[in-house]
C-alpha cells in the first residue's frame, strides 16, 4: 500500500467501524432485549403476601405478640376498606357500561338492535369468562 492510498485506507476504516457503530446501537435500541417467560416468579397471592407481611415486619421491627395483633387488625381494616371502595367503583362502571348501552341503542333503527343486543350478550359473557379466568 503507497502512502497517497494510506489516508483513503484509514477512512475506509473510520466509516465501516462508525457504521457498525451505529447499527449496533440503532439495534439495541429498537429491538431490545425480551423478557424471558417463566424467569420471573408469580406474585405471591394475598393471603401470602399478608403472611410475609406480618412476618417481614414482626422480624426487622421486633414487633411484641400484642402489635402483631394490631398490626393484624389494621390489615383487616384496610381489606375492608378497599373491599368497600373497588364495589363502589364496580357499581359506578356498571351504571356507565349500561349508560353506554343505551345510548347505542338510541342510533340503532328497529332492525339493528336484535343483532346489538346479541352482540353486547356475547362481549358480555366474554368479558365474565376472561373475569373468572383471571380469579384462578
């Protein structure tokens, strides 16, 4: 290789290696890496989550029999609470989902609300199948 091709030579290089550069992190960037399926553990239910709870807490706080107990009860509480508050919410999307189907019905003539009300029975027990599949 002369010296007048030398320049050229390196450039070649710097161009080829910056690209591959780039093409790298282009890459990296909108394809990243997936999660891998399985390699996460599944949430602890709630009555496990509890248990782990007033065990972590009775542990690392040295908590005497009789806070455990009120701990307990707080706990009961607060289930209570947030019981209470998701059936309010449940009633209020209820009252809307029905809201909604009412007013559909309004645009509809005579011949298209058999075949809404057939639909909206199927998105329904749909929707209750993927509900009792989530409960398992």
């Amino acid at each position: 290789m002369t010296r007048k091709n030398l320049p050229i030579a390196l450039y070649m290089l710097l161009v080829f290696g910056s690209g591959a550069v780039v093409g790298g992190l282009g890459y990296r960037t909108y394809n990243p890496p997936t999660a891998r399926s399985g390699s996460a553990p599944p949430p602890p239910s709630p009555s496990e989550w509890r248990r782990q709870y007033i065990d972590e807490s009775k542990t690392r706080l040295s908590l005497t029999d009789n806070q455990i107990q009120k701990l307990t009860a707080i706990l009961d509480q607060t289930d209570a609470r947030f019981r209470e508050i998701r059936e309010h919410d449940n009633q209020l999307i209820r009252q809307i989902r029905e809201e909604h189907f009412e007013h559909v019905r309004t645009i509809l003539t005579a011949e298209q609300i058999p075949k809404y009300e057939k639909l909206h029975a199927e998105r329904e027990a749909k929707a209750k199948q993927q509900q009792e599949q989530h409960k398992r």
